[in-house]
C-alpha cells in the first residue's frame, strides 16, 4: 500500500451501513422472517454470482444491460487476450446477480430432489446493478422475496398476499392497497380491442403509466407507436369508463367487472374473484384490495395473476410480483412448473421508515463500563463488567478519560443508556442513569 | 432463453444452500449476534464490491491473487478494448471484497466522524476468493468478524477474546484452547537468534507449521532457506525447550517465559501476561489460553498480539485474529490508530455442527393444514388456517392429495410435527400429531 492518496469513499451507488442504519435492517429482516415463517415459508440462499450464459439468456428485460460481469482469470483470460480480435463478451464467465428471481429458477431445477413440495421459499439478499445511481435507485441494494413453486391454484397468490401483508403491518405499515390484475385479462382485452399479438407488450407498457400520465397522454403514446386507430379507440372507452368508475368510488370487482365487454373473460376473472374475496375476509380494516385493469409491472415472464401494493403518501410501491409459470419448465426442460412469487421492497420500505424517524425497539439496558486503564487490573474489570452482563444487559468497557463530563455526553450520543465507572472494588458497583441534561 | 442445456449447477467452489442449511446458519448468526451485542459490539456493513486499486493495494497477501474482478462497462470498457495493446489490469475498475478487514478499514477512514469510539464492529457476510474448490475451501463464504478500532489497551483483545468465547460457548463449543502469540515476541526472539530483518517473515511461515511437520522438518526447512546457520541453532534450541516443556505439561505462561533468553523481552510480555490472566479468570473449566511461541498467522500486517482458537478433534483453527495498529493509520494519513480483530470460522463452525448432526432447537408446531383444492372455499380456508396461526404456529397450506398416507409421510419428512384435514368447518379444526411409524 502506498502513501499516495486512497479514496475511502465507496464504489459509486453502494453504501457503508452505519451501525443505526443495519440494526434496523436487522429488525425488519428478523421481522419479515418471523412472520413468513408463520405461514411455513424457509429461507434458502443461492450464491451472489451465477454462469454468465445464465444470466444473459434469463428472462431479465432491462436488467440484462445492467450486469457486472466479472473477468475470466489466469489462462482462461490469457487465451482470451491473445486474439486477434478480442470479443466483449468472451471477456467474462460469472456475473454478479441481477434479481433473485433467475437464480431462484436455477435454484429449484438443480436442487428439486432435496426440496419440499411445494417450495416456500424466502430470499433476503444483495443483487445489483449497473445503473446510473440517484436517489432511490442504488448499484447493489438488498432484495426480499417469498415464492411458492410447485402450486397451480390461486391459494399460492393468496398465501403470498396474506404473508406480505401481515410481514408490512408488522412493520408498522397500514391503510395500504393491494392492486391485483391478470396477465391473461390484460391480453384478452388487448385482443378483443384488436391489437395484434407481437404489439400487446408495447401497448402494456403505456398502460401500465395511467396514474402517472392520466387518459390523453395514454391516447397520444398509444397514436404514436401507431397501434390501430380502432384498437385505441376501443381500449380507451374501456380506460375513460374504468377511470370514470374509480372517481365515482365504484372499484369493486363486480363494478369493474360489469364495464368490459362481455367477450373480455376466461378462467382467470373467477381466479382473481376468488383471490380478491379471500383476501378481503382477512383485510378488515387494515388494507384494502382491488382490481386494477391497468397494472402491468415490467418483466416478462409474468403468467398470470399481479399484483402490487401502495402505500398512501408514497409514489412507486412497497411490494410487487405475480405467477410465472413458464420459466421453471424453461430451466428443467419439463411441462410447466408453476410458480407465483411475491416481493417486498426493501429499500423502499427501509427508507420509508427511516422518514418517519422510527426506531427499533431496544429492551436491554446499554451500560458503559468506565475504568482506568492505568489503575486498575485486567482481569478484576472483566470480572466485574461481566457481573452487569448478566441476562440482557449490553455492557461495553470504556477507558476513563481526562474530561468525564465530556466522555458522558458522547456516550449519551452513543446510545448508552446507563453508566457504571469503576472503582476498584467488584462487590460495589453503582449503575446510573445516562440523561440528556 | 434457449432450450438448450442450461447447467442449473451452481458456479464451481459455490453452493446452494438447502432449507436446513440456511435455519443452521440464520440460527448461529442470531447466537453470535445476541453474544457480541451484550460487548457492545454492533454490526455494520460494507458494500460486496471495493475500488479494484483498494484491493490490489491492500495487505491482502495470498489473497491479493484471488480477487474477482469486475469488467468495466460501456464506453469504458470499449476504449479499454480499442487499445492497440490491451493491458490486463485496465480491464476492471471494481472487485470482490476478499475479506472483511480491507474494507473495515477503508469503511472506517470513510465513516470516522459519524462512528462511536472506539468503534465495536460486527461483520456478517460473503467473501470471495478465485481459489481451486476443495473440501472446507469454497469460492463464496462466510466470515464472521469482530473488530475494536481505537482501542491501544490489551483490553481491546481481552474484550474481543471474551465476547468469541461467549459466541462458541453458546454455539455448543466447550473444551477449546486459545493459542496467544506476539509479533513483537516473534521479531524480538528472531533477532536475537541473529535472523536478518527482512528474512524473518520466510522464518515465522516456517515456524508456523511447528505442529503439523514437527522439530526435524523445521530444521531441514530452515536450511533449506539458507539462513544464518547459527541462529537456526539458536532458534531450534529454544523450540526444543519449548517442546520439551509442552510433553512435560509446562505449558503456563510462567513456564515458558523461564525458557527463553533474558534478552527476549519487552512491554509485549506484560502485556501478553495480563491478557492470559485476564481470560483464566473468565475461562473456568470450559476453555483454557496458553502462550503459544510458535503461533505466526499468515497476514503480514499484524503488530501485535496474535490469537487462535482450536477445537480438539479438528485440526485448523476455529477462530482467528490479532492486532493490526498501522493499517487504518496508512488510510487515513494520520498517526497510528489502534485496532484489533477476532474472526470465527464461520464455515468451519457450520461444518462442525452439520457433522456432529446439530439441529437447531425449534420449538413452535409446524402444522400442514390440509385442504381440497376442488370442494373448499379459499376465503373459507385461510381464515381457518390463519385461526390455527395465532402465537407461534407454523401453518402451511397443503393442498389434498389422493394417496393421503403418502402425503403425511412426505409432510413428515419436510419437518412437519402435526396436521390438520380442513373438513369444511372452521369451527371444527382438529390438530393431529404427525408421527413416525
């Protein structure tokens, strides 16, 4: 190591976690995996890195610009660099995971023997990307997902659901809306508008900005990307008669159900009844669910039902997913394999959190042990500081200093709620409260 | 995605890790956590990724050949590649951390001002290393690390000590030794042998394996490195001793400070002895310390105390560390600033407690709530189920299968203790034990 100048700043959109900032990840992790695990889910863990080929051929849209490859090494990458012509993408052999949701897929095509069916599985871990960093948006930032492979009924949504939203509320989080849509509602409609096949994704993607851009910039987008005239006109009737329900509070299913179009329908409109129905016999008052024709969300690997949650005050959601049931049987080169996986996002709801000023709770006493270093004997301090550590109080040995009004404050500052200084004797210990004069 | 074979393996020296594993190690991690907090250690955390000139920079030794590193990007990348000769070293910009104490400190250079001191550290979390896979040694693993930054006293490394032994104890671990060792000793015993300065690292690496080749390969090693003839018989005659003292059971600090040469000290030997005084008081009969004259530790940037734990029946160590007072001072261009570490072979530990057939102790029912997917109503059938979830319960959904002994027997082995056939009645739920026959 030099002496010249070392930037101690982190990689561009990666952060340190100070210690106030983990312990309250550390709660809302310990929180979400109690209340997950109540409904049977486990966690499993999949590595940080996946084959390359892997992870540009998964289903990954956007995201399969964003990812960091990592260099091939020793005589792998030697070969390489002595070509002629040096290819790119020959450069690496492993990258850093995207999301959680492709390695889950290689996860359970690898490892299906050893696994409970169905798979209830919980992920908590960092995935990144090589985004253009700003608020909100970050390079390696941690993910938070329940998936259940191996169910085809709606009873998978509806556990997911009922695991989320009891996992947010014990977070502290009420009053939110579960926004749930279909797939194959979304293509049925498209096609009975009159959109041919290969445009309905360009079409969605519109949709999916309603409540951002309102009805007439959908129209316009809609014109420009030149869909046919009379397919506008049609899913825009639908739109302004959704729209109109919405401000006249009319958003049950049964309303909403009562604008389309009697060729819009299929299995899927009593899947979603029956998921909505289920999940408002366990709402009460706490959180509300509804239908939403324009919900899209963005990969492509969705199937059937989505579903996503709002936060009021907040814009973008707190949590997010739906059924995927074609990429499992992609991997395992077998019929489909159902999936449904439901995501919380966890930077987002940390964030949200940290505005709010909360705080995790903290039961045990925060002691700072106060000695001389050059009086008092090692082993008689440990002795004695081990004496307060008894049942759950956190005890940590501080060298006395020069100004103890002064070392007090800073320990206030640090949290400490109590303070003991040393004097000699173990048998007479006096511990004193820490106060904010 | 292709149809192609797609290996769903996980990359080479990485693993998947199964249900069971992670409840071990999320189990474990509580433990250590709840242990090091009552020291009033607190956790932080560092980004996976570090500035690839960080890295290489580092103290990092064998390690420094081991680094993942991450491809540049985009324009980057492609002016990089344009080059008339492409250089090997301009083809990254960022790497994989290869262990948790290089970014500890670039983190605490970054971070002084908004941290306690001194800062307690906790770190959690994955390491990687380019390195041949073989059995205990993996390309993605787990440390486990605590650090005391700011603290000049041997009460840093009594406290860090202190807070390990905890940690194991309560991980089920009795019996161990902690080997304690001095860099300064070292230095101060080689010099007084007559080994040049700069040869003395070559010398310690020997020494080191004292307990694996024995006195006679010592010797021929030693040689064979063309040292100082008479300072290897110098050294070999103060091993002797030592070894001499260790079959007759004189293994008290007192008994080997007697074998050495009256030139071999220093403030290091008080300082050593108040440590292994301290920890005798706390030890009991659950674990002992001993001064180990020929513990070396491969990291070259050690300064002072130097410590290991051993398990007996395992070779290796369980846990690790020492001072290190000169690096963060060369981050932060400052003076010196104190710090001392202590790292517990996480991996290690799990692979110890898989083999002894450790599970951790769950104590809520798991409960398979068996319904029929066909006949029963899903609004019907989570209110049910969730009527069981009340308190600690684990209630999976399982949907009715045709050969229900099969089933039970299947449920059985996934770890659930008992079950409930939904008969349509949620006022009517019986709860049965799952049992082996």
């Amino acid at each position: 190591m030099t002496t010249e100048t070392i930037t101690v700043a982190p990689p561009r959109g990666m952060r340190d976690l100070l210690p106030a900032q983990v312990a309250l990840r550390d709660w809302a992790t310990q929180i979400i995996l109690q209340n997950y695990g109540l409904f049977g889910f486990t966690r499993i863990e999949t590595p940080v890195m996946e084959h390359i080929h892997l992870l540009r051929g998964g289903e990954g849209g956007e995201n399969l610009q964003l990812i960091y490859e990592v260099l091939k090494r020793g005589e792998k990458l030697e070969s390489e660099l002595e070509k002629s012509s040096i290819s790119r993408n020959d450069l690496s052999d492993l990258g850093l995971r995207f999301d959680l949701t492709v390695p889950l897929v290689r996860y359970y095509s690898n490892n299906e023997n050893d696994l409970p069916k169905p798979l209830k599985a919980i992920q908590i871990g960092s995935v990144f990307r090589a985004e253009s960093p700003q608020k909100g948006r970050l390079r390696q930032f941690t993910q938070c997902d329940i998936d259940i492979i191996g169910t085809k009924s709606e009873f998978a949504e509806i556990e997911l659901i009922q695991a989320t939203t009891k996992a947010l509320q014990a977070l502290g989080f009420n009053g939110f809306t579960i926004h749930i849509n279909d797939r194959r509602f979304l293509s049925t409609l498209a096609t009975y508008c009159g959109f041919a096949a290969e445009r309905q994704s360009l079409v969605f993607n519109t949709l999916d900005k309603l409540d951002k851009i309102g009805m007439e910039k959908i129209r316009e987008e809609l014109r420009s990307e030149q869909h046919d005239e009379a397919a506008i006109t049609k899913m825009m009737e639908f739109l302004q008669s959704y729209v109109r329900a919405q401000e006249s509070g009319n958003t049950s299913f049964e309303e909403i159900k009562k604008l389309l179009p009697e060729a819009v329908t299929g299995e899927f409109m009593e899947s979603l009844q029956k998921i909505i129905k289920a999940v408002e016999s366990l709402a009460g008052d706490n959180f509300s669910i509804r239908f939403d024709p324009s919900l899209v969300r963005g990969m492509g690997y969705y199937t059937g039902a989505i579903f996503e949650i709002k936060y009021p005050g907040y814009s973008g959601s707190i949590a997010g997913g739906g059924r995927y049931d074609k990429m499992v049987g992609k991997f395992s080169k077998r019929d489909d394999v159902p999936a449904c996986g439901f995501s919380i996002g966890f930077e987002r709801v940390m964030d949200i959190l940290t505005e709010k000023g909360f705080t995790p709770p903290f039961n045990a006493k925060k002691i700072a042990f106060i000695f001389d270093p050059d009086r008092d004997e090692s082993a008689v301090v440990v002795q004695a500081a081990n004496s307060l550590r008894d049942g759950q109080n956190v005890v940590s040995l501080q060298a006395r200093k020069k100004d103890m009004k002064k070392q007090l404050d800073q320990l206030l500052a640090q949290g400490f709620s109590s303070y003991c200084v040393f004097k000699g004797d173990p048998n007479n210990l006096e511990v004193k409260q820490l106060e904010q004069k």
